[in-house]
C-alpha cells in the first residue's frame, strides 16, 4: 500500500515542466522534446490564428514572455494594424502591442502558407451556430485543412474556441492524421479552453490559470509547456473532451444562475418584492450562496451560445438537457420583458409605446466594453421596433450599431438627448454614465441595471423591483 502524503499539486512551475519534459524521454518522443527545448530557449515561433477578442492578447502574452509571435487573420485591416503597432481591442492597449512589433516580437500576416513556419499554433477562431442553431464548425475544419496542407515539420495545434465535447478529436485530428501522421508522435494536438473576459484587469491571460488536454499524455504535457511560458498556473486533464466540457460548464453555470434570478426578479415584481434587496441580504450568508443579478439578458460570443453546442451534441446520445435549455429560453425572453417594463411606464405617463422616442443607454454587452456581439441591446431594439417606438442610442464604446441591416449612430450625451426622449433605458451600466444627472434629465426612465439606487424616485422603474407607491397614487 503506498505511504500516505500530500497529492502532487496539478500546478507545476514553468521550471519543474521543463525539467520533467526534458527528463523522461520515455515519455516524450525527440520532436516533443525538440519542440520543449525551443520553448524553454525562447527559440520557437508561436502562430495564433484569429486575432480577434481572444488571439491578439494570446499573441500578446506570448511575445510579452520572449516568444516570437505569428498572427494570421484573413481580415487585411487586423493585420496591418497589427503590424503598425495600433490595436483595436481595448484589453490590448497600443502602448502594449507597439513595442512588441518594434522589438519584431509579434508581428501579423494574411498569408497562411506562413502555418508552416511555426512550432506551435493556437486557433482562435470565431465557433458560431448556424440558422438552426447547430454549431457552425467551418472556421475550424478551414483552418485545420491549412495546417494540414501547409505542414512540413512536426507542430504542436492547440484549439482554443469554445465549442462541443469531441471537436479536438472529431474535427480537427482527422484533418491533421489524413496524410498519414501519428498524433503524439509528428503531431501534437490539444485543446485549452481560453479563459478571457473583456474589460477585467485584475484577471488576464497571465494569471488566469489555464486548463489543457491533449489527445495524448504527450501532447498534454507540450501544450502545458506552451502556456507555461507565460502562465505559471496550468491545470492538465486527461482529454481534450474534459477540457471542451469544462468551459460550457463554466459559461452554463453563470447562464443557468442569471437566469435563475432574472426569473425570481419577475416574481418578485408581482409579490411586490424588490429583488435587489432580496440578493443583498442573501449576500450576507458567508457560505453557500454566490450573489448573481438580474439584467436585460446575457450577452456576448459564449454564455448565450454555449448552451447550444452541448443541446446539439447531446443530441447523439440520445439526451435532453431540460434545465439548460428552460435557463437559455428565460435569458432569450428578457428583452422581450424589458420592452414590455417600458411599456408599462409610458402607459403610466399617459404615453403609448408607438411612436414614443426612447433612447437606450449602453448598447454593448457589459459595462466598459465594445463588444455587441449577442447584446441584449439589439433584440431590445427589434422589440421596440416591432411597437413602432422610435430608438435611439448612446454608448461611449460603440459609436455605430447596425441592426436588422439599419444602421445607428450613437447621440451625444447632454440634456437635449436626454429630456427629449419619452423613455431612456439603461441597458449597460458603463463607468462614464452619470446617473445622478441622467436621473434629474430624463422624463422617464427604465433601469435594467440598478444603476440608479433610489426607490423614491416616481419616474424610474427598476428591472425585478414592483411599481412605487408615490407613482401609483397611494401616498
């Protein structure tokens, strides 16, 4: 029986990996140990596909620890921004990308037989759903076509887009082994889920611990050793299908609460219950309970699509997964409840929504980005349109939207845009707004956020909270 003693931690420093790579050769072939060695000497070339949200501060971390970086993008404009040092996502200031190019760390191409100069590839491509809602996997089986063309030398291929269990293995393998290569002997493939939230500081891709699995115990190991040089925290599974299931269990877990309360928000409405305070006092319980808020619905590429994928994929096995699919029908409903929220206050003006003026305040997905992909915003907007209202909108952020193939353009944000409308709603709650002076400006206001904390206030309605009694006619 073994002696007992504490569990070898799954967080092994950049030094000890390497050193454990380096140093059981029987568990890792020579190209393995090649590729480890060149990583360790900050002699390998990284190519990151896709420089988007996720590849362009990947790209950056990367060439930040002393590796040479290849971006590709099909898109000519990322990439001569790229390599004019001028980035265009806010988590990647220019004063950060800039000297990565001049030190000719990071650099950027459209030329996609250049795959073949690279000891490691990460793909960050865009996994959306098609028409019906299935998973549209054409971006990564392109790119794993190109890798496979291109090829000369053995490489490491890490996926890193959010997908459904088995994509590593389903897609991305037979694409790479169809000319007779052996994964984990002149191929080594991985998945590791990225983990970026735009707008945060405080956690980054540096310190942001990361998940990998490989298809084998070798390419686990390579593509820890990868991240490893620039995050000291990795955490290994035993496949690359634990590792596409942990990020929608992530991205679900934060669904399926949200939408919890966003539900209890709307009970609440009709027991006469303010449901903000209902979350603060619960937050007072130091166990057992984490405090998640209502909203107008949740936005951007993962948390309202990943649900999608698993539905999908359960599919083959003859599963349906009920609860995620109630939790992602109550997120996709909240527009709709915003709007009728608006209606219900213009009616209590002796206004009606058709023809009404409301301006939206915030149209990104969360506060202090740009990012409108999936914002609740747009299907608030459709929602108003179908009541003929009149929209409008300003956000700091986003200077044009397009909606239903109409495109908007953001109001100033001063007192004539805000008196005139009917209605302002408050969709993103961004650092730059004002409340206490959108508050004494507008006529009439719709909080989606609880940006606006007073309850005394009869011309603003809150989103979970019941109508004021001042405003009902009771006091």
């Amino acid at each position: 029986m073994p002696a007992k003693g504490p569990r070898p931690s799954l967080y092994l420093s950049t030094t000890t990996r390497m050193a454990i790579v380096m140093t059981e050769p029987h568990k890792e072939p020579g190209v393995a140990k090649r590729i480890t060695e060149r990583l360790a000497d900050r002699n390998a070339r990284v190519g990151v596909i896709g420089l988007g949200y996720v590849g362009l501060p990947l790209s950056t971390a990367f060439a930040a620890s002393g590796l040479n970086v290849l971006g590709f993008d099909r898109q000519a404009q990322k990439v001569s921004s790229v390599n004019d040092g001028r980035s265009y996502i806010a988590d990647v200031p220019s004063e950060v990308l800039a000297p990565l190019v001049e030190q000719r760390r990071l650099s950027a191409t459209h030329d996609f037989s250049q795959l073949a100069t690279c000891d490691c590839l990460c793909i960050c491509v865009p996994t959306p759903l098609d028409a019906n809602k299935n998973p549209d996997m054409s971006y990564v089986a392109r790119v794993s076509d190109d890798i496979a063309e291109t090829m000369t030398e053995p490489q490491l291929v890490v996926l890193e887009s959010t997908t459904y269990p088995g994509t590593t293995e389903e897609v991305i393998v037979p694409r790479l082994t169809q000319t007779g290569r052996t994964v984990g002997e002149d191929v080594f493939v991985a998945f590791s889920p990225e983990r970026i939230d735009p707008g945060r500081t405080d956690f980054t891709a540096a310190n942001t611990p990361k998940v990998v699995g490989g298809v084998t115990p070798t390419c686990t190991e390579l593509a820890a050793v990868l991240y490893s040089t620039f995050n000291e925290q990795i955490f290994k599974t035993s496949s690359p299908r634990v590792a596409e299931m942990e990020k929608l269990l992530e991205n679900i877990f934060r669904l399926v609460n949200v939408s919890l309360v966003n539900e209890l928000a709307l009970l609440c409405d009709r027991l006469n219950i303010d449901i903000w305070e209902v979350i603060d006092a619960a937050s007072t319980k130091p166990y057992g309970f984490m405090p998640f808020y209502p909203g107008p619905g949740l936005g951007g590429h993962c948390i309202p699509i990943d649900p999608f994928y698993l539905t999908w994929k359960a599919k083959e096995v003859n599963f349906s997964p009920r609860f995620i699919e109630v939790a992602a029908d109550i997120n996709d409903h909240m527009p709709n409840v915003v709007q009728t929220k608006v209606t219900v206050a213009l009616n209590n003006s002796q206004k009606c929504l058709n023809g009404a003026d409301v301006l939206l305040l915030g149209v990104a997905y969360k506060r202090d980005v740009d990012d409108v992909r999936e914002s609740p915003a747009i299907q608030i907007i459709i929602e108003l349109w179908k009541k003929h209202a009149n929209v409008t909108y300003h956000d700091p952020h986003v200077a044009q939207l397009t909606v239903d193939g109409t495109q908007l353009d953001s109001l100033p944000m001063d007192s004539k845009t805000l008196s005139s409308a009917d209605c302002v709603v408050i969709v993103t709650d961004h650092t730059a707004f004002d409340f206490d002076y959108i508050s004494e400006t507008s006529q009439l206001i719709v909080d989606t956020r609880n940006a606006i904390k007073s309850r005394d206030l009869p011309h603003v309605y809150h989103l979970g909270v019941p109508d004021a009694p001042k405003r009902l006619g009771k006091e």
